[in-house]
C-alpha cells in the first residue's frame, strides 16, 4: 500500500473607462461643443470594472485548444500573498441592476457551473462550461476566470458593500452562460483565509449579504452554496479536481489516486475509501460525486502543519538559541501567525539527520487516535484512514511540488514528474551541507528570502511524508502542478472539483 495502515467588446487588459476617455478624445479633437461631449459622457452607462483591481485574465467560451488555461488557486494559508491591498475598499461599488446586464447567447447545449473563490486578498469567479455525452458524463471545455482585489474581508463592517462587491464578477457570469441555462447552473461562494479571522459575527453578517445579493440572479442556489470553505472541504475537492482530469472517476477506487497536499499553514491528505470504511470514526470522510459514481474519501487537514507553520515550530523549539535545520553561520527573524521567532545556526552546523528528529518531535506520532486502533494513526492524534485500494498511487503537491522542482528532485520545467520520498532525503543531506549564498547559487529555483530555510523545508518534508503519512522511501511518489487534459496543462486546484460534485 502507499499509505500504511493506521472581448466581451474590449481589448485584454481596457477597461470600459478606458474605452469611454478614448471616445472623449476622439470627439475633442473632432472640436464637437462641449455641452455633446458632456451629454455623452454622462448618458454612457457605468462600467463595473472602472474603479477595481482586475487581472484581465478572463475569457469567453471557446475551445480549449485555442485558450491559455488561467486557473488561480488561493492557498488559504499561504503567507507569502500580500496582503496589502486587501484593505484599500474601492473608491465606488456597483449597483447596475440585473437586468441592465448584457446577456449570452440563448442557449448553447453546453451545462455551466459557477464557483466563487472568496480568498483574503481577493475574489475571483470560475465559470466552467462543460460537454455532456451520451451517458451524461462532464467533459470540461473551458474555464472562463476573472478576478477582482480586495477581497470580501476587507469590507467586514460593511457586509452589503462587501456583497456588491462581486457583481462584476458575477456579470461575467451573466454574460458567459446562456440565459436558458442560467436557471439550471449551479453557483456557489466558498470564502477562506480571511473571513475566518474577522471577529464577531461579521463573516456570518458577510455571507448572509451574499446569499441576499444571489437571490437577485437567476442562477441555482441554496443557503449552503455559500459558506467558509475549511481545509477538509478543501482537500476533497482537490481530489476531485485532479482524479477527474486524470480519467480516473469512472473506474472505481482502484483507479483513484491519493492527493497530499501541503500549503503554507496546513497540509491536507485525501483518498477514497470502501462505503464499509467510512463509518469510523465520525468526521474524516466526504461524500463526493464524479464520473457518474458517488465516492466515501478520506480527507483530513492538519492545521499548524504545513511548510510556513512548521518553520516557525521548529524555531520555537529552539527558543532563540541555535537549531540544525539553519545553515552555518547564519542569523536573522522569521515571522509567522504575527509572531517573530530569532533564526541562528547551532554551533555544530546544520544536519538533515539532527533536523528530522526536531521535525518528527512536531510530528507527535505517538499520540493516539482513538476510537481508531493505532496502527492506523498518521500524526498528531489523526485517524490516517485505515488506506486500501485508493492510497496506492499518491500524488503530491503545493510546496511539495515547488521544492522537489527547485532541488531537482523533478525537472524544473516538468508538470508534474515521478520520485520516490528517499530523494527528499537526499537534497536535504546536500542543502543542509551549505551556506545560505551556496544555497543560492546551488539552486537557482530557491528564492532568496527561502534560502535559510531550505535545509529545514526539505528535512520536514521528508519526515512528514514518512513518517507522517507512512510512505516507504523507496515507494514511486508523482510530485504535481498540472495535468494535461485535452491539450492543456490544467491547474489541480479545488474550484473544478467543487463545480463537478454540485453537478453530478
């Protein structure tokens, strides 16, 4: 086993009051009086997007052949997303009715699901369209996407601001699915990060002003379609998501893949499971629907254990004095979760060896997981499961994938690519041997700021994977970003997999 026991009339990138200065240009320099020029410029309708940060990456329906995928994912507990915009509110918001939006076209056969992904630094708006074939299975065609800054935090004492917010985003909505079919398309509003930590009842003020805002559009929804997204729900939906775009849905669990992924705060791991399975214990599984089968999946998220978050436990074990997972010689302040711990070398240098076993104290593996029995604990007091068919092939990915492609455990280049856990050992051994500049120059993929924490990235990495997650060293591990479906590398990321379980 792998897992052990236990343009909608615009150019790219001109906004609708680009267009409109260019118009006024054109008329003054064709000397038009200016009580006209006044007259057009007032009668032109507003445009939504005049006074937001957006990416201009969205597209209308056409062929997946013909469109550069553009799929974000918003790691929820992703520290390095800045932040700072996500409090500078809009200068306007706008009110445009629903009915004043331009339509799509009546109908095109196609079936449309509509996700909102509500991250802390902004929101941004899936809209996939899918063929259907004879024995009513998805086929993804495209991917229309579009974002907007900031994001619904940033409006928490304003709920119904923060709830008109989105309807530019929903007006591509409007505009991409076809009006015959909006009455049939799923929408749903999944918020992360930055609503969990508003205090009070502000998020639920928030989510409640976009159910009200929803209730105005034709789409289909319920109470339930919109919600803070945890971890879990997270997890499954990225096991979908990447199942679904291998080809693996329709053939039973044996087919499946298990998904691990780790990001920033958190690390989720993922597999389907036997329906006699799923009963115990209560809350580590999710029911899932894809490829005309219904799924019992594993899926747990180990909060406080991913990359970021274990940096700084591991300098808070060495509380201010030196710790072997930094390189000789070095010093300096990590912060994280609005802490800052002192980062310095330990007098005897740095040790892959002598890092794991701070790492794998973190890991408490000793704790049980009751009711479960413990050979089938993972970490930390979690039940891993119990495995089977669908913990064979494990895939991996987020900061797992990042540094296996920086250290050259997989090209730097490649997709996704094949391994085995005992070479994250192995470039561990090497980055711990060097100073933070020949980490640097050793490894051109590593960033400067993560240099003095690669020895330590990689050591955890690979005490995580082992012993957390119990895969053998020698056992063949696929490390991800994307997969080719169709002709193009598709993001693995949970937004699709969300629109395919509302579908099914």
């Amino acid at each position: 086993m792998g897992i052990a026991p236990g343009s909608y009339g615009r150019r790219r990138g001109e906004s609708f009051g680009e267009r409109v200065w260019k118009f006024r240009g054109v008329i003054a320099v064709a000397s038009v009086p200016v009580f006209l020029i006044l007259a057009v410029v007032l009668l032109m309708p507003r445009a939504p997007t005049d006074h937001l940060d957006f990416s201009h990456h969205g597209h209308l329906p056409q062929s997946m052949h013909s469109v550069e995928p553009h799929t974000t994912r918003e790691v929820e507990d992703h520290p390095e997303v800045d932040d700072a915009d996500a409090h500078a509110a809009p200068d306007a918001i706008d009110d445009t009715p629903v009915a004043d939006e331009p339509h799509a076209p009546a109908s095109d056969g196609k079936r449309y699901a509509v996700v909102f992904d509500a991250g802390s630094t902004g929101s941004r708006v899936h809209v996939f369209r899918f063929d259907v074939d004879g024995e009513r299975q998805l086929a993804l065609v495209d991917d229309t996407f579009e974002q907007l800054k900031p994001g619904l935090s940033s409006h928490a004492a304003k709920p119904k601001e923060g709830a008109a917010s989105l309807k530019p985003l929903l007006a591509i909505a409007m505009k991409t699915v076809p009006e015959a079919q909006r009455a049939t398309t799923t929408v749903e509003v999944r918020a992360t990060a930055g609503l969990r930590m508003l205090p009070g009842g502000q998020a639920d003020a928030l989510l409640q002003a976009v159910r009200d805002l929803l209730s105005e559009y034709p789409f289909k929804h319920t109470d339930d379609s919109v919600s803070i997204m945890d971890g879990a729900e997270e997890g499954a939906f990225q096991w979908l998501t990447m199942n679904y775009l291998l080809g693996n849905l329709a053939g039973g669990i044996p087919k499946t893949v298990a998904t691990v992924d780790l990001g920033g705060g958190s690390v989720q791991l993922a597999y389907a499971i036997p329906a006699e399975a799923a009963a115990a214990p209560d809350g580590y599984t999710k029911p899932l629907k894809g490829g005309g089968v219904s799924y019992d999946v594993y899926v747990h998220s180990h909060l406080g254990y991913g990359l970021m978050a274990a940096r700084a436990a591991v300098l808070g074990k060495a509380a201010g004095k030196g710790s072997p997972c930094i390189p000789d010689g070095h010093e300096g302040e990590y912060t994280y979760g609005g802490k800052t711990h002192a980062v310095k070398s330990h007098s005897e240098g740095a040790s892959a060896d002598a890092c794991k076993e701070v790492a794998e104290a973190l890991l408490d593996l000793e704790k049980a997981c009751d009711p479960a029995p413990k050979d089938e604990c993972s970490f930390a007091g979690a039940w891993g499961g119990g495995a089977g068919a669908g913990a064979e092939s494990v895939y991996l990915s987020s900061y797992l994938y990042d540094r296996a492609s920086q250290t050259g455990i997989v090209g730097a280049d490649a997709i996704s690519g094949a391994t085995t856990p005992s070479k994250f050992y192995e470039a561990a051994a090497a980055a711990c041997k060097l100073s933070v500049s020949e980490v640097a120059a050793n490894f051109e993929g590593v960033e400067e700021k993560d240099a003095p924490y690669l020895c330590m990235d990689l050591s955890y990495q690979h005490s995580l994977i082992t012993k957390g997650f119990k895969l053998q060293d020698g056992k063949e591990i696929t490390m991800v970003k994307q997969i080719e479906y169709k002709g193009q590398n598709i993001e693995a990321a949970w937004p699709l997999g969300a629109a395919i379980n509302s579908m099914s």
